[in-house]
C-alpha cells in the first residue's frame, strides 16, 4: 500500500507541474507584444509666395495622398493659429503632421517612390523652406 501511495503522490505533483507549465504556456502565447512606438513627423513649410491659396491646396492634397504609403497612419494639414502669444513662430504658411506606425515605417517612407515624388513635383516648386522634426512617444 505504501509503494501505491508514492505512487499517487509522484503522479499529482507531475500533473501538478505540468499543469503550471500548461498554464505559463498559454499565458505566453496569449500576450500579445508590446506594439512598437509611433513616430510623428512635422513639417512646417513656408511657401515661395506667401499666401498663395492655390500652393497651399496643391501641397495639401499632395500630403494628403501620402497616406497611401504602407506604415503611414495619419496624415494632417493646418495653418499657423493667429492668436498665440508674441513668442510663437506663426510666420510658416503650412503645417504637415504624419503619424507613422513605427521608427521602420518611417525609414520606408523616406526611400518611397511617392515620397519622392511629392517632392519633386510639389514641394520643390512651390516652397521657399521647410523643416522636418520627428517625435517619438517616448
């Protein structure tokens, strides 16, 4: 009788562990991993004829079409807010925000043929300056 109860005891701590190991396992498999943080890209642009509606239009609706571009989330376009203090720097004529998926999307991007097109055919002529900074969540 001993020898059986030994064996019950090894049985229940075996279906024990592997229990554990079946409920660590499951665990595991149903975490999904952390998703990766989205980058934002800002570009304010300061257009060769200032106030030019026409310019204006064509580069936000050539910003607009980049959405098209995998990894590119969110694509927005505004005007500098008139009623900011004297410190804020409103003489830009465009603002462009672009919401990637991650820091890959946006390396992606750069080497995009679109990108680059819009560029070339919209940015270059109708722009007298534009800066570029890119913000993490992080």
């Amino acid at each position: 009788m001993r020898r059986s109860g030994k064996n019950i005891c090894g049985r229940l701590g075996a279906a024990a562990v592997l229990a554990i190991c079946f409920a660590v396992f499951f665990a595991a498999c149903s975490t999904t991993p952390a998703p990766s943080p989205t980058v934002t890209r800002v570009v304010l642009v300061w257009l060769r004829h200032p106030g030019d509606s026409a310019a204006r239009a064509q580069l936000i609706r050539s910003a607009q079409s980049l959405r098209m571009i995998p990894g590119v989330l969110r694509v927005e376009t505004g005007r500098p807010v008139p009623s900011l203090g004297p410190d804020v720097d409103r003489s830009f004529d465009l603002g462009v925000l672009i919401t990637f998926r991650d820091r890959a999307a946006l390396q992606r991007y750069e080497k995009d043929p679109r990108h680059l097109e819009a560029i070339r055919r919209y940015l270059r002529p109708l722009v007298r300056r534009y800066e570029v900074f890119n913000l993490g969540e992080r």
